[in-house]
C-alpha cells in the first residue's frame, strides 16, 4: 500500500524554504535591532525544522 502523501522531504520545495529561511535570518542579524535575535533564532529554528522532516 503506497502513502497518499509523499514525504516532506521529497517535496520540491524544500530546498527553496530552507534558502528562504537561511536568508530571511541573515537578513535579522544584518538589519539588527529590538527583535533581531529572536528574528534570527526563529528562521534558524525554522530550517532546522524543515531539515528534519
């Protein structure tokens, strides 16, 4: 029986979410400010995440 669903990890646009994650938290450090690290510590978490599934 096949899964309806493919994995995470075979869709096309996990690469791009990482990338995007990678730079929008490149971005927080760059522009700095109140919320800066969190910013950061989010998308890092974000792509962590996103690598793991």
């Amino acid at each position: 029986m096949r899964d309806r669903y493919p994995h995470p990890s075979q869709q096309p646009l996990l690469p791009l979410t990482m990338v995007v994650c990678v730079v929008i938290g490149v971005l927080f450090l760059r522009v700095g400010g109140q919320y800066a690290k969190f910013g950061a510590g989010f998308a890092f978490a974000w792509f962590l995440v996103s690598f793991a599934l």
